[in-house]
C-alpha cells in the first residue's frame, strides 16, 4: 500500500476538485497514476470528511483522570466527586455514570 504525507493527500483532493486529470496529479507528485486511482478508489472518490469527536464524549485528559484513579483503587463515585465540575460538564450534565460506563470493558 503506498503512503501519501498529509500534504500530498490534500494535494490529491485539491487537484480532483479541480478538474485535473490522475495522470498529471501522479506527475505532479511524482507517484504512479495506478497509486492515485488506488488511493481515490479506496475513499470512494470523494475527499473523506474531517473527523469530529462529539462533544458528550469523555476528553483523552478526563479518561486519563479516570484510569488514575482507577489504579489507584478509588471507586468511580469517589474518581467523580474528587473532580472539580467543570464548565463543559455542568452545559452537558454529566453524572458519575458517565465515568461508570468508561471504566467497563
């Protein structure tokens, strides 16, 4: 499978956007055309859409505080109540189950 660096595949984008031809986008990146038709084909033919994560999800910080106290033998309910309330938490109303649901496997 080839590899494109993250300019290279905004290029590719760009470049079938616009019209151009996967001969002269290859070309231009110096790469195999059967590498860019693989490459498109492979997303369908349309550039892929930036990833989002919601906003009700736990943040990686808030997962880390959780697995911390988690090894550090703290129930969840006491991992839940030694946090500050944050700003975000008290828009989204999160309760300890949150942090329940994160520690299950």
């Amino acid at each position: 499978m080839v590899r494109f660096s993250e300019e290279d595949r905004t290029t590719i984008w760009d470049m079938r956007e616009a019209g151009v031809p996967v001969t002269r986008a290859a070309k231009h990146l110096d790469r195999q055309n059967s590498s860019l038709r693989r490459f498109i084909a492979d997303h369908g033919g349309t550039r892929p859409t930036e990833r989002q994560r919601s906003e009700l999800r736990l943040s990686l910080e808030e997962r880390e505080e959780i697995s911390r106290g988690l090894a550090a033998g703290l129930s969840i309910r006491a991992i839940a109540d030694a946090r500050p309330l944050a700003v975000s938490d008290r828009s989204h109303g999160r309760s300890t189950t949150t942090s329940r649901r994160t520690s299950r496997p």
